[in-house]
C-alpha cells in the first residue's frame, strides 16, 4: 500500500509517497480504506521534531481519517463492519491508503458530511471545541 512518510525533521520536502505493509487490525481494531486524513498539529509538530508522542522517523503520521471500514478484527462489535463509511482517530499512521484503528475510536460519518470534512473533526474540530468550550467557557450568547 501507498504512504506518506516522514522521511526526517523538516518541511513538507521531508514527505515522501512510498510503498508499506498494509496493516492488520488486531483484536478490537478495524481497519479503514483512508479516503481522506486530517492535517492537525500533531502531525505537522512531529513532522518537525517537536511533539513528544510522535513515532520515531521515518514514520507515518496522520491523527484522523475518514473513509470505509475494509475489515475487522476479532472481538470488535458495537454495530462496526465492513462497508460502513466512518471517522476515526488513528494515533499516527494514517497518511496510508489503509489504517488501523480502536474500535473506540470509530464513529459514522455523519450523514451529508464528506470524508473531508469527517477527517478533520477527530483532532482539529475536537482541538478547538475544547479549547473555544471547555477551557474557554463560550457560552451562547457570549460571543460579539
């Protein structure tokens, strides 16, 4: 399968398409057919060597996808299965045309959404409802 990987720390000519080992889900994970990936800070931050969590490079990053469930793993239940369109947080490795992700961290695509706008709520509509609503307090009718 194809990948964008994190050939070393830089800019976006740190980026290379290369080929890798389609992943498998293991117990409670699905793996997702990526029609779209997120571009959030984690991802740019480890691409420049400054967030702690990222994988060491070369790496594929990519927090958030949204595309179809291509297989499921053993153990996964909660109305998951092949062939449904989803959102899910990936923790790194979804630059690829396929990923691996929890099963708890799949939702549907919301209906009338489109796998763009799906791959950036996980991390980037997540990221600024916490910061604008929860740690913020934005309130109805507080904004001018």
């Amino acid at each position: 399968m194809k990948a964008l990987v994190t050939t070393g720390k830089g800019g976006p000519e740190v980026l290379k398409i290369e080929e890798r080992p389609a992943p498998e889900p293991r117990r409670g994970q699905v793996r997702i057919a990526v029609r779209a990936a997120g571009v959030n800070f984690a991802d740019i931050l480890a691409r420049v060597g400054l967030y702690p969590d990222a994988p060491k490079l070369p790496a594929v990053v990519g927090y958030e996808v949204a595309g179809e469930i291509e297989s499921v793993g053993e153990g996964v239940d909660g109305g998951l299965s092949r062939g449904d369109l989803v959102v899910a947080g990936t923790r790194f490795d979804g630059y690829a045309e396929l990923a691996v992700a929890d099963a708890r961290a799949v939702v549907p695509l919301p209906e009338g959404w489109s796998f763009e706008e799906g791959a950036a709520m996980p991390v980037n509509y997540a990221t600024a409802y916490g910061c604008l609503v929860r740690y913020g307090g934005l309130r109805e009718g507080s904004a001018s």
